[in-house]
C-alpha cells in the first residue's frame, strides 16, 4: 500500500488522469448489480406465483374427487340393502343370506362407480361381522386375512370403528402378506345411524388408493416438493414427499398464503391455502435449492461479465491514460511550469467515454427488454390480484404494465368454455387466447378492457365504466350476446357468459367478481350456452324448497319397473315442470333436486334384478354419464337415457317370457279341458300368476278370451266323440268338462252352428254316402 500511495504522489498528473477512467467502471458495475437484483426478485416472485398456482389447481381436482366419494359414501348410508342388514345377527336364516349377497352386489357396483376407490367393506357389530364388495367374515378374521393393516392394530382398530365418524379421513397400510410391501390407503369413515344418532349401527369404510391420487396430482406441486391435505383439525388426510415435514409448527404452514421457513439448516417455500369444501388446508412444502440453481447460473454469468468489464476497463484506463499523460508531459518539459496543460487528444476521450456509456445504456436496454417480455404476466397477476380484493397502494403502478382505467366505474364479465371438442393443449391455449382477444376487442365498445385467464375454461373481461346507468347494463348484456354468437359461428365453441353488477373504486372490482362468480354457478339451472346476468338471479334468494315427495320416486321406481317408459316420461316432465318452469328454484335447491334424482336412477340400478353389465354392454356405464352432467338439463337427459335402456330390457324380457308362458298354458288346456272345475283361477294359481294378468296376457297373445278357448276345445273334443262313439249327449258331456248336456248343446250350436245331434246325423249320412 506504502509503495501505491508513493507511486501516486509522485506522478500526481498520471495517477489522477488513469483515476478519472477507473471512476468511469462504477457505472457498468451499478447497472450489472441493478440487473442481478432485479432479475433475482423476479425469479423468487414468479416460482412462488407459479407454485402457488399449482397449488390452486390441485386443490380443486382433490377436492372435486373426494366430494364425488363422500356423496357417494352418504347415498350407501342410506341404502336400503344396508339398512336391512343392520339388525341381522350372527345366526342368519335363508333370507338373511339372501340380503347379504344383495349388499354384496351393492357394495360391488359402488366400487365400480369411481376408478380410485382401493375397496369398500361394512362392519355391523349387532352380528359382529364384516361385509365387503365380494364376501362376508367376522371382524378379526377381516383385520387378520382380509385387510392386513400394518399401522392399524385390531385393538384400535375395532375401538375406532366403533366410535362416531362423520366423514373422516385416515391413512393407514395393508399388505397382502407378511412379506410384501404395504399398499398406502386413505380410509374415509362413516358411521350409518338407525333411529338415535348416538350410536352408529353400522359404519362403512372406504379405501382409497393413494397412488392414483399421486398420479392424479403428479404435474401439480409435487413436482417441486412436498404436498399435504389436512382436515379442519390440522390432521394429515393425504401426503407426497417427506412425512418428516409435517413437524413444522402448523402456524407456520397455515397462517400465510406463501412464505420462506428453515428445517434443519434447509431453506423451503411454503405455499397454503384454504379450501372452503370441509374447509381443508393444502399445502406445498418446496425445497427452494432449485431458485438458487437458478440464480447461481445468474450470479456467475454476472460476475464473469463483471470481472472481463472491468479487467478491459482497466486496461483500457491505463492505455488512454498513458496516452493521455504523454502529450502532457511532452509541453510540460517545453514550456514553464506556469503554463497550463490543454489536452491534445480530447476528441478521443470523448470517444472513449461514449463507448463506456454505450455500453451501459446497452445493458439497461437488455433489462428493460427482459421487463418487457414479462409484462403480460405481471398485468395478468395484478388484474387477478384486483379481482381477489387486494388493492395497491402504488397509483402509478398500473400505467407501468400497460393498464389504465380512465373512469369510476368497473364490471367483471366471466366466460366458461362448455366445449373444447377434443382439442389439444396446444389448441386449447390458442382457443382461449382468441377468446381473450374477442372478449377485449368486444369490451373496449364500453371502455378499456383486460382480459386474464382463471382457470382451464374459464376466462375473465375487466370493464372500466363511465357510468352505472341502465343503458350500460343493456350495453353489457349486448356485448355478452355477441361473444357468444361470434365465438359459437366462428370457433365452433360453446360457452356461457355472466355477468356481475357494476360497482365504483378499484374495490368494486372484487364484489364484480364475487358476483359474475355466483353468477356462473346457475349454469346447472340455465344450461349451456346462457347468459347469466346477477341482476337476474337476486329474486332467487328467498326461501324456498324443490319438489320431488317421496311418493313421486315410489311411481317412478315402479313404473320403470313395469317398462312404462310413456310414464316415466310424464313423471319426470312433471319434476321439471314444477321446479324450473312454474317456479325459481335457488341453486342451492336445484343441486338438492338434481343429488336426489340421481339417487334413484342409483336405487333403480341397484334393486334391479336385471343383468345390469348387459343392458349397457354397448355404450357409456350410466354412472358415469350421471357423474360428468353439469347441468339440469344434462342430468334429465341421462337419466330418461338410462331408464329407457331399462324399460327397453323389460320389454324384451316380457315379451320372450310371454311367449314361453303362453305355449305351457295351452299345453296344460288342452291336457285338462275334460277337468269340469277347470277356471281362469285355477289355471292362473298353478303358474303363480294373477288372475287379471293372467286373462290380459291370454286375451294378448291367442286374441280370444279364456272361457271361448276353453269352450272351443271342448265343442272339438266332443265332435270327435260324435262322430267315433255312439253314447249319449250327457255322457259325452262329462267326458268334454261339462255338467250337463244343456251346457254342450248350448256351446256346440254357437261355435258349430248346429245341435250335436244334427252334426252326428249329417257325419253318418256322408260316412254312408262314401
């Protein structure tokens, strides 16, 4: 340091002018540790964006899956195969078995209703016995053969199941022997309640396989980490990645929507958030290593470009320096001291400092570059960041990433695409990218307009209004109906627009929002391709409760039993008409109606004695059809599709049957027409049939009553006994079935057309003649 600092006193002119250049290095320098900063924040604030996002996502497809178990669990409490095997005992009689095999095939067809359920048994302690979707065991052989539970001993076992559950989740382990490895299951509990709800009679157990769920959610969150369910309580219901973080403090986890925590000297972004289903908590426990990847990749290109900037700077400082220095030093030693020193080479200094200067301005250039290719997601996330309520304190903020609302006024419009027809992902994006477009180019009629991506089919339209006047909401309303004629023409895509009230101040947005949301939700009353305005819907508020009395299931249930399909179809033209045509069911209401309506589609399907995988060999399982309706009118459909497939089964297995049934009919007849106490009761006892039925089906098929059957075999049997035997009328009376010969002369002249004798007579005479 003592030799640098005499070096530099001692050229004082040198030391100052190569000082001047290596000042120049600090701008460069500035820009490059601006650049990194910036690009840093910016790749923490895009990962956490995006594995929030993620989370978002799989929250939505968990809980849509497990909603779909849980209503199937509670229409499986209340099914009457279970009910009926409550109170049965360890002793079963034949009908006690018969009930038995009957909830077996239940349980079996339940099972099949949903890919991800593991399997499904029932423990009833009244006969201390366990059913499952393919046989029945008592309770310890169950735990000892049937469900190997490795965590879940049969003293805690059988304590659990015998307590209260309403829908509880609990992982747990079975292996198929001692020796293989344990299959990880979600067992969903729920208690079945006959009369008190004090004890549970029964509870059922529904097993479902974690791997599924784990590929289900396999390009959501898990891909960068760690992703947990917890229920209300804080306990686990599902888990992917290291059980061992779940000993972080749950405050930690829960309280923040994303934050950074440590764990044995590891740093991890943590991202929640809050389900309102069961108000469930999903959260996502990312290991941040793969940001510092990132950024190291950044931090050791930035200080590469630094480390060459400044070892060309100095360089480049000491060359114009000495360049500098020499003609000062040459009129130095040619003139007097006094004389002052004018630089020679200014032109070129001044070249040099322009050069240094490009380059700097270079660099910010590329910045404002990269800034600007992320400009349409920062506008994007802050439109979102609106229509969630949260308000910016920065009013310069907007203009920045290109937004500007120029009046007080604000509406939010949100389009659901009903249909992709097929498409790819890549076609998929590009539909809602024209969509986005339409709905912008649409808006800006009104005012400026932004439009922001919601979810997989959903896309939203921020308005700014000049006014909230009734021709603005007319104005509204005819920007909706033509996004949906131009899109349906042009794109071949169905969709359904609401849209919410207009409300003032960047805080209005958010109730827009709320209400173009509530708004959307009505699409299962309206259907697809609708226009749903929350004006519209406010009337619907008020108390009121769907139609659909217990004794209208009971007909309905019996008449496709009977393969009345005229009637059915009567039947559920009457539902609808009574809840969606002469009233305004709530939503709420209309999705009551439309669980309850598939639930006897469920009972019809399950109590029916008929070859159920037959009938739908050819096409779509019901049950899955059912599942995937998201409308009203949807549902109804699917439901007369499936009740007809019934009734046309019932039809054929009628008419085979009554084709059988009559050909042993007329065989026992004409075996027994000589039986004089032969009747239309008799006959329909021995073949266990109604005596109504029985004269319909007969009337049917031989199109003549029973009675002129019978007596028609009689009149021929006895003009046979004319002709071949010569006894007396009365004789030949008892011998056909009849009392008496007045009956047999009657009954011989209506269908012969003449009395017995004048037909034994006209026989004897023509055998005379031959």
């Amino acid at each position: 340091m003592n030799i640098l600092k005499k070096w530099f006193n001692r050229r004082t002119m040198y030391s100052s002018i190569l000082f001047s250049y290596l000042l120049m290095l600090i701008i460069p320098l500035l820009i490059e540790t601006f650049s990194y900063f910036q690009y840093s924040n910016l790749i923490n604030k895009e990962t956490e964006a995006y594995n929030l996002s993620l989370l978002k996502q799989s929250q939505r497809v968990l809980d849509d899956r497990l909603q779909s178990i849980e209503e199937m669990t509670i229409n499986l409490s209340l099914d009457t195969q279970v009910q009926r095997f409550i109170n049965v005992s360890e002793n079963m009689d034949a009908v006690d078995k018969y009930n038995m095999s009957k909830l077996i095939e239940t349980l079996s067809n339940y099972k099949k209703t949903n890919s991800f359920i593991y399997g499904i048994y029932i423990y009833f302690p009244n006969s201390n016995s366990v059913i499952t979707e393919t046989a029945k065991s008592t309770a310890s052989d169950f735990h000892k053969y049937v469900y190997r539970y490795a965590d879940w001993g049969f003293d805690d076992w059988k304590y659990s199941i015998n307590q209260n559950h309403n829908l509880e989740y609990r992982t747990s382990q079975i292996t198929q022997s001692e020796a293989s490895d344990p299959n990880h299951v979600i067992s969903l509990l729920q208690s079945v309640y006959q009369g008190s709800l004090k004890q549970p009679v029964a509870t059922i157990v529904i097993t479902i396989d974690e791997k599924k769920v784990e590929k289900l959610l396999s390009n959501g969150p898990s891909a960068l980490g760690n992703l947990y369910v917890l229920d209300r309580s804080g306990h686990t219901i599902f888990g992917i990645g290291d059980p061992s973080l779940l000993s972080i403090p749950k405050e930690e986890l829960l309280n923040h929507q994303s934050s950074r925590i440590h764990v044995d000297n590891q740093q991890y972004l943590v991202s929640s958030i809050h389900s309102t289903y069961r108000e469930r908590q999903y959260v996502s426990i990312t290991s941040v290593e793969f940001i510092k990847n990132d950024l190291k990749r950044i931090t050791d290109l930035v200080i590469l470009v630094t480390i060459g900037l400044i070892t060309a700077g100095i360089a480049l400082a000491f060359i114009l320096a000495k360049g500098k220095y020499r003609p000062i030093k040459k009129l130095a030693d040619a003139f007097s001291a006094k004389m002052r020193a004018v630089p020679t080479d200014a032109a070129n200094e001044l070249k040099q400092i322009e050069w240094i200067a490009d380059n700097a301005f270079k660099e910010n250039e590329n910045f404002l570059h990269a800034m600007q290719r992320q400009m349409p997601v920062m506008r994007s996330n802050m439109l979102l960041t609106l229509m969630k309520g949260s308000i910016t304190d920065e009013e310069n903020s907007f203009e920045d990433i290109g937004i500007q609302f120029n009046a007080p006024y604000f509406s939010v419009i949100i389009v659901h695409v009903d249909q992709y027809h097929e498409s790819k992902l890549k076609e998929l994006n590009l539909s809602k990218f024209v969509i986005s477009n339409v709905l912008e180019h649409l808006g800006r009629e009104l005012g400026p307009s932004y439009a922001v991506d919601l979810d997989v089919d959903r896309v939203a339209l921020l308005i700014n209004l000049s006014d909230e006047s009734d021709a603005v909401r007319q104005s509204l309303h005819e920007v909706a109906i033509k996004a949906l004629e131009f899109i349906g023409a042009k794109f071949n895509n169905t969709i359904t627009v609401s849209i919410g009230d207009i409300h003032d101040k960047l805080e209005g947005i958010y109730h827009s929002y709320l209400e173009a949301s509530r708004a959307m939700e009505y699409q299962i009353i309206r259907g697809y391709s609708s226009i749903i305005s929350f004006d519209e819907i406010k009337a619907m508020h008020k108390p009121q409760t769907y139609v659909y009395p217990i004794q209208t299931e009971e007909l309905l249930i019996s008449s496709i039993k009977h393969g009345d399909i005229k009637k059915v179809r009567e039947i559920m033209n009457d539902v609808y008409e009574m809840n969606f045509v002469s009233g305004q069911l709530p939503l709420e209401m209309a999705r009551c109606l439309f669980f309850d309506m598939m639930g006897t589609s469920i009972k019809v399907l399950n109590s029916s004695v008929m070859d159920f995988e037959k009938i739908f060999a050819d096409g779509p399982q019901p049950y899955e059809r059912l599942i995937s309706s998201r409308t009203i009118q949807e549902m109804q459909a699917t439901l007369l599709w499936i009740y007809e497939q019934i009734c046309q089964h019932i039809h054929e297995d009628k008419k085979k049957n009554s084709n059988h049934l009559e050909d042993r009919i007329t065989a026992y007849l004409q075996e027994n027409y000589a039986d004089p106490n032969l009747s239309l009761t008799k006959v329909a006892d021995v073949f266990n049939l109604s005596s109504t039925y029985l004269s319909g089906l007969f009337k049917e098929q031989s199109g003549e009553n029973f009675l002129n059957y019978v007596n028609k075999l009689r009149v021929e049997a006895a003009k046979t006994i004319l002709v071949e035997q010569s006894v007396s009328l009365q004789e030949i009376a008892t011998k056909v079935g009849y009392s008496n010969n007045v009956v047999l002369i009657r009954n011989f002249k209506k269908y012969v057309g003449m009395t017995p004798g004048e037909y034994r007579d006209k026989s004897t005479l023509t055998d005379r003649k031959n």
